[in-house]
C-alpha cells in the first residue's frame, strides 16, 4: 500500500515537471518571434554621404552609375544593418570653382558624414582642405597628383594609387631597354606636374637623363602643340613619357601622327591616366596611337568583375538613355569598392547621432567660416582606415591612408586593340606572366613588341637628326707630341694619332656624325678641358686624354685605345769601373744565402746517412763538422772523394749535383758577360733613391702626372713641366745638379714615342710601372653616343685599322723601342732557381725522412732497451744519440772494415821484424797499438757509456773484434 503511494507521486512529479518544460519552451518562441517581428519592422538610421562627380561627362555619369550600384549590391547583402547611406549627388561641372562651391553646400546644408569625389586632382585638393577643416573623411578614387597627401590632408583617403607609383615600373622598363636619356611630356595642371618630382628620381637612379621636359597647357591650340613637337624632332633623344588626361593625350598623339613622329625610331610610353582608358577610347585615336606602350593598374578579370560589366552596360543604358555604353574602367571598379568600404566603416562606426558644432567666435558672415566641425568624423575616418575587403579591384586595404599596389599591367598599342605584354610587380619587377609571382622576375620574358613604324626590333632610343646642331668637337692644342693631337696652319687643321683613331671609329658607326673641331689652347689643362665637357660647352673631347677616376665623376669615357700605364725615364750611363767584389754581383743576396743553406743541408743529410755505414764520415766530432762542409762544396767542382754507401745518399746526390751544375753555370755565364761586355747602367733606379737625393724631376706640362708625382711624396718644388720631347732630351742630359732632371715620369704612349725620336740616344725606361687605363674619348655623363662609341672603339682597336694607324704615325717607336726595354738588376736572383731549390729541398727531405724511418725499424728493440734503462727524457734522448754513432755491426761495410784492421796488422808485424824493432819494442806494445787503431776507427770519435751493451764494438779489444769478425764470417 505503502509502495502504491510513492509511485503515484512520483508520476505527479514528473507530468508536473514536463509540463512545465514545455509551457516555457512556448514561451521562449513566442518572445524570439516577437522580436524578429520588431526587428523587422525597426527603421535603419540614415547617413547621408555626398558625391561630388562631373555629371556632364561621360566619365562622371559612369562613375555615378558604379556608386549606386555598389551602394544596392551592399545592402542586398547586409540587409540586416541598422545603417543605411542616403548619398546626395552634386555636378562639379568640371571647374574648381564649382566643386567647392557643391562640398560647401554639402557640409554646411546637408551636413554630410563623408564626401566621395570630385574626379580631377585639381577639385579634389580644394575640397579636400574644406573636409580637413570640417573634419569630414573625403574618399577619392580619381584623384592621382602626389600633391595631394593624407600626411598633410589627414582626412583625405585614397582610394586609388598616386601617379608616383608608376614611376619606377616606368623607369625598369626604360632601363631593361638601355635607354639613358628621356622626355617626360606632361600637362600643366596640378595632375600633370604630380608625377614629374618621383619620375625624374626614378630615372636618374637608373643614371637615364632627361634633356628635357615639355609642358602641355589644357586649352592649347594644334599649332602650339606643334611648335613642342617641333622643337622635340630636332633633339637626338626619341624615349618619351607622356602624363596627361585622356582628352588631352588624344589631341596630342594625332598631331605626333601628323608630324611623322610615329615612325622608327620613336618610342612613346602613356602613363595610367592614358593606358587605364585605352580599352574605351575612340578607335582613331588607338589608331594613331599604334605601337605606344601604356602602363596600367592591374586587376584580376573574375568571374565578379564580368558579372559586374555586364550589369553596368544595362543599367548605364536604363541611366543614360541616348548615350554610347562604354565598358567600366579602374576607376569605377575603385569607386565601386570605396562604397563598400564606406558602408562596413558607417555600420561599425555607428555615425547616426552625428552633428556639427558651429564656431561661435567667429564673426565673419561667409560661408567658409560658418562651416562646422563633425563631431563623429574622427571616429568614422578611424573606421574607414581600418576597413579591408576583397573588392573588385582586387584587396582593399589603405596604409597611411592610401589604396596599395598589386602590380601595373604593360600593354602594346596594337591596331584599334591592345595587346598584353607583361606585367611589374613591386617583388618581382618585370614579368611576362602575372602567374609567374613566385618566379624570379627575368625582363628578357616581356613579349614581342611593336614599335613604331611597324617595328619588331626595340630603337636605340636615339637618333642623330638631319636637321639638328653639330656636334662641337674639343680637342687639345699641344705644343708638344704632335703625334698624338696636332693643330697647324691659319685653318687649324687637325690630326695626329687620336684623330685617325677617332675618324677610324665613326666609320664603325651604324650612322653618320656631323661634327666640328675647336681646338683648346695651352692655357687649359687637361682637367679643364674635360671640365668643359662635363658644362656641356662642347659635346666631346678628342685626343690623348686618360681615362681617370676623379674625371669619371664628371663625364663619361669610352673604351680605351692605348695601353695604359706611367713610368719613368732616366739617362743611361756606362759602367767602367770593375769592382774588386765582382765576382759576388751575378747572384743576388738572397741567392747567395739560400744557396749556402743548401749546400750545408745537402751536406747534413749525407752524413746523417752514412755516418753509421761509412768509414770515411766517421772521426772526431770536428773531423766530422769539417767533412759536412768539405763534402757538400765539394761538389761545385765534382771533385769529392768520399764513397758514398748509402743508395739514398748517392740518389740524393745525383739530384744535387744536377743542381749545382745549373747554378755554376749560370754564375759562370753571368760573370763572364760582366767582365766582357761594357754595361749601361741606369743613373737612376727607383722612385726612392730619387726621393732619397732629393733630385729634381720633370713632367708634361698639363699633365695628370703631377698629381701622381706629389702622392709619391715628392716636393712641388723639385718638379718642372716639360713640353716636347726636346725639352726632356735637354733636361735629362743636364742632369738634376746642372739644371736639368735625373728623371721623366710620363705616360708610356709619350715615353715611347720619346725614345722613338731619341733612338741612338742612351735613354730608358726603368722602375714600376703605376696602373692608369690609357686614353679614351669624353662625352658628358649620360650621353647616347657612349655606348655605341665603346663598341666602335673595341671594333677598331681588335681590327686591322689600329695596326695601320699605328704603323702609319708610331712605327718608327715600335722599331726602337726594342732596344730600350726596361732596365733592372743583371744579377740572377733566387726566383730564377726556385724550382731546382725545391725539388733538391724535397729529395733530401725525403731521403732524411726514409733514412730516419729504417733506422728506427731496425735499432727499435735496443733503442726500447735505453730508454728502459733510463730514467728522465734527456738521458734517453742522449742514450739514443750515443747508439745512433755507432758503426753498424751489421752493415757489409762493417765487416771489410774487420779485414782491413787485421791485414793492418798482419803488415805492421812483418815491416817491425824486417826493421829489427824488437829491441825497442814488446808485442804487448804492438797489440796495444793495433788495439788502439782498432779502436779508433771503430769507435767513431765519441766514447760509449758506462752501462752501454757489452756486445758493443766500442767496448771490445782489438783481439775481441777479430774473434768477433771471425765468428760473423763463420
């Protein structure tokens, strides 16, 4: 009964408790219905954004038609935000004056949160400083002038990229090319001259000069633009840059056409102002345009971008009835995606309760000063900057408050079309295919191009015009070495060397120069004269100038065409005296010392060899010392009379007997031409002993040398400058102490031409010779000529021309100036004999080391033997040394030793009997007399010691060596 009760309850709970459940589930629905309803039927907030556009053009009315439907396609997607844009559009009709006018009326009246627009970069900076003093964000998609930053403009935002962020894709495709001089023509107004200041960086980095620039006014007639061109056709440059809008550029390139300057040779390049229009401009003007390349903005054509151009022609058509559709270009994807963004910022930044606070100090009644502040566009422009999505136009994202760059697309006017040939990328530079970002850029990939006039090859960039100015031609007037450069007669002819080297290379060119020689006086130095040169006085320098560094940084030189270095010249003397000392100047020094440490090396092996095998290296430690030194110089007249036992030693003598027969041979040679043969000698060697005696020396006047010569620390006031080739003649034969100089220092070309004129004369040159580069021509830096002149120049120096010129003026040099070499030391110096040094240094070394190597292998149980019976290393160092002296029981030497002991005896016992000595002497006498010669030709000069072996020689008697000999015959 009691059990009945419990579960009744227990089902009362439980229904209890489910119903509840479910009551409350009910009403959690009821409520989330209720408030989606209210959700639902709430109002969003509106925020009105004003947009400033050129509605009567066709570029604004295609802007205006992007705007709305970026600003529908948003909120058919994000239909749930509590925010919606109100935009209230405005005609800016073109002119500055006007835009200001319709932003005032927008921030003052309509009090909008943000302005977009106005298309020009010239309306958009004004209006610009309007929203900065209102604090209203200002979003541009059109305006590209550099001049108008978000540095300085903190509420400007740009949505599109400046004009300087082509510049240097501009200036790599200019350098991939090799052009080094270009025009920048561009249109005056704040967008044209925006570009100039990064594009002029850009292509001086690349070292390409810009000869000039050309300015455009907006509202020129056809004949002003002609005069440009005009003025353009005359210059050698053919690489232009054109900056201006579409209306102006259109204008232009059909007056280029109808001056003929869209032809070979020519080479125009559109910024992206042109080349992001190129698709929508009129076929004539595309027509005319042929063969220009045009830059512009890269964007991934998706399946959005398509989906996009098709909506916008309907709905441009639905918009603008009447008027002719054009395809959407950058700027309106741009725009399309500054409206999103716009949008996300004013639902994040949640601007609905905005207001603006009107100044109250201010007493002026105009409307720029009634303008007021917003209080919330601080916090909408921070919502704009950091707003990123993936737009149209590719990834929206602004760093310090402009859009960044993916990558330029490079484009070819081809036709009525464009064609595709490569892209720039800020990573990879130049690249033929944008799938190829992971690869390293490689600007040999771009595409086939062509160029003006139906051209496949790329122009040189450059021409020399028919109708242009000669070129002026500096050349030196020399007093002296009129080999080289020579101006004569009342017309001033010029030749010489240089000259016909320089005509020699114009023919190489692949065109003709119309030039003019203008000689420069004495009164220049060659430094001035290429001063000259690089103030654009003259087009060039022809004649004997030297490629320096120090010029360098001024103009530019061609390739060399002379070899190149500066020495000295001195005056020769002959060497009558005959010094009793003579006999030691064939060897140097140095040879004579290393000779010596040879020979006594030589020696050491020997003995160290046949020391232990060799009666004839054996005696008393001076005995020894002195066979060492008798044996090895011995050997420099073959006239040693040791016999050597050894294999080793007699190879190694073999080698060094070789050597000395060399030396002794060439010492003999030496020698005998110093005694016999009267010297010239040089009366100076060296640039110290000058230094040293303090003696005058002379240069040529006008010469870089001077500058060398003060480097080399020698007194300004011991140089003199010398003009012909006369005056050095005189001036070495006077000598320093009578006026003249000791030495020359010159050019080799001059030094050469020098002794070719003075051939009998006992002139030449001597000392170092101090590196330069020879003699090129001058042009200023950047010059279009340098190239093709460095090329002619190598075409002529590695051809039959310069073996003709220089036969024609400096022959009569190269047939002297084979008996006036150099002039040193007649001494034969260790470098003459390093080889044989090292192979005899290497044969001994090696006979030592094997010699060392049986030695141990054989004593290695004894010489075990000492060093157990020793205690510190230095005895057993000794022990070993004492053992090594010892003759060598074992070697076949040995034993005839024996033989001839006991002969010695045999002998010496009949000679005594015969000369009856017994009276005076005892055979204990004669055996300790035949023991002590024994003794001492066994023992080897030094004395065993006291704990050596008793089956040693050295402690045995003469009777014990006799049984001993006797038992090893046995």
């Amino acid at each position: 009964m009691e059990r009945a009760k419990h579960k009744h309850l227990l089902l009362f709970i439980s229904s209890s408790l489910l119903s509840y459940f479910f009551l409350l589930l009910f009403a959690l629905l009821i409520s989330h219905h209720f408030s989606i309803a209210s959700a639902q039927n709430a109002t969003p907030s509106t925020v009105r954004v004003g947009v400033l556009l050129d509605l009567g053009t066709s570029s604004g009315k295609r802007s205006k038609t992007s705007i709305s439907m970026a600003l529908e396609d948003f909120y058919a997607i994000n239909g749930n935000f509590s925010t919606r844009i109100e935009l209230e559009f405005r005609d800016s009709m073109n002119e500055v004056v006007s835009a200001a006018s319709a932003a005032v009326d927008l921030l003052k009246n309509s009090q909008v949160e943000a302005i977009m627009g106005p298309l020009t970069s010239a309306e958009t900076e004004f209006v610009a400083y309007l929203c900065n003093r209102s604090q209203v964000p200002l979003l541009s998609f059109s305006a590209t002038s550099p001049a108008i930053s978000p540095t300085h403009l903190p509420f400007f935002i740009r949505a599109n990229l400046n004009d300087s962020s082509q510049s240097i894709p501009i200036a790599a495709f200019i350098q991939h090319f090799g052009w080094r001089e270009a025009v920048p023509i561009y249109e005056e107004s704040e967008f044209g001259s925006g570009i100039i200041p990064s594009l002029v960086d850009a292509l001086q980095s690349i070292d390409t000069m810009i000869p000039d620039r050309v300015v455009i006014p907006t509202e020129v007639s056809d004949d002003h633009i002609d005069n440009k061109l005009y003025r353009l056709m005359t210059q050698q440059t053919r690489v232009f840059v054109v900056h201006m809008l579409p209306a102006l550029a259109s204008r232009f390139f059909h007056r280029v056409q109808a001056l003929g300057m869209m032809s070979a040779e020519y080479v125009w390049i559109v910024t992206d102002s042109v080349g992001d229009v190129l698709d929508i401009l009129d076929p004539d003007v595309k027509n005319v345009m042929e063969g220009v390349i045009g830059f512009r903005t890269y964007f991934a054509f998706s399946d959005e971008v398509k989906s996009f151009k098709s909506r916008f022609k309907e709905r441009f058509r639905q918009d603008n009835p009447g008027s002719e559709v054009a395809d959407p270009t950058i700027y309106q994807l741009w725009a399309y995606d500054a409206v999103w963004a716009l949008a996300k910022a004013v639902e994040k930044a949640d601007v609905t309760n905005s207001s603006f606070v009107i100044p109250s100090s201010n007493s002026s009644s105009t409307d720029l000063s009634t303008l007021g502040v917003s209080e919330t566009g601080p916090k909408l422009l921070s919502a704009i900057l950091g707003t990123t999505l993936n737009g149209l136009a590719g990834n929206f994202r602004l760093v310090d408050g402009q859009l960044q760059l993916l990558a330029f697309e490079i484009v070819n006017v081809v036709g009525k079309g464009t064609r595709n040939i490569g892209f720039w990328t800020p990573d990879k530079g130049i690249i033929r295919e944008i799938d190829s970002l992971n690869d390293s850029g490689n600007v040999n990939n771009l595409k086939n191009i062509l160029w003006p006039g139906d051209l496949i090859v790329a122009p040189k960039g450059w021409v020399v015009p028919s109708n242009g100015k000669v070129l002026r031609i500096a050349v030196p007037a020399k007093a002296g070495f009129g080999v080289f450069v020579n101006v004569s007669g009342p017309t001033s002819e010029v030749s010489g060397y240089c000259i016909d080297v320089f005509n020699a290379v114009l023919s190489k060119l692949p065109y003709s120069l119309q030039y003019e020689f203008f000689p420069l006086s004495l009164s220049y130095s060659y430094n001035d004269m290429v001063y000259q040169v690089y103030l654009k006085k003259y087009d060039a320098l022809v004649g004997d100038v030297t490629i320096r560094a120090n010029r360098t940084n001024y103009v530019d030189f061609t390739m060399p065409y002379t070899e190149s270095g500066v020495s000295m010249i001195v005056l020769l003397q002959s060497d009558s005296s005959q010094s009793m000392w003579i006999f030691l100047k064939p060897l140097t020094a140095q040879l004579w010392l290393i000779s010596l440490a040879f020979f006594i090396f030589t020696g050491f092996v020997v003995w160290v060899i046949e020391h232990r095998i060799n009666p004839e290296f054996r005696g008393t430690p001076w005995q020894q010392f002195g066979l060492i030194y008798y044996f090895a110089f011995s050997t420099l007249v073959f006239a040693h009379k040791e016999k050597l036992e050894s294999n080793l030693s007699r190879f190694l003598v073999i080698i060094w007997v070789f050597v000395v027969l060399i030396l002794t041979s060439s010492y003999t040679a030496s020698l005998t031409s110093m005694l016999t043969v009267q010297q010239l000698q040089p009366s100076v060697t060296d640039v110290n002993q000058l230094l040293k005696q303090g003696d005058y020396v002379g240069f040529q006047d006008g010469s870089f040398v001077m500058e060398l010569l003060l480097k080399l620390g020698f007194d300004p006031g011991k140089l003199k400058n010398l003009t012909t080739a006369d005056d050095y003649a005189d001036a070495l034969a006077k000598g320093s102490a009578k006026g003249g100089v000791a030495a020359i220092f010159d050019e080799i070309p001059y030094l050469k031409v020098f002794l070719s004129q003075y051939c009998e004369n006992n002139y030449a040159m001597v000392g170092p010779t101090y590196k330069t580069d020879g003699f090129g021509f001058v042009f200023p830096r950047g010059s279009p000529l340098l190239q093709d002149m460095s090329r002619a120049v190598l075409s002529v120096t590695e051809g039959e021309d310069m073996t003709r010129i220089e036969k024609k003026w400096l022959g009569k040099s190269n047939e002297c100036t084979s008996s006036s070499t150099s002039m040193g030391s007649s001494s034969l110096s260790f470098r003459s004999f390093a080889g044989l040094f090292i192979i005899t240094g290497s044969v001994s070394g090696l006979m030592l080391l094997i010699y060392i190597g049986m030695f141990l292998y054989r004593e290695w149980e004894r010489l075990s033997t000492l060093r157990d019976d020793h205690e510190t290393p230095w005895e057993i160092i000794v022990a070993w040394f004492r053992h090594y002296d010892q003759f060598d029981r074992k070697s076949p030497t040995f034993k005839e030793y024996v033989r001839s002991s006991m002969s010695l005896e045999g002998s010496q016992g009949r000679l005594e009997g015969q000369i009856g000595l017994t009276g005076s002497r005892s055979p204990g006498n004669r055996s300790d007399q035949s023991a002590e010669m024994s003794f001492e030709f066994s023992q080897g000069g030094m004395t065993p010691p006291s704990g050596t072996d008793s089956g040693d020689i050295s402690n045995r008697g003469p009777t014990e060596e006799i049984e001993l000999a006797g038992q090893s015959r046995e």
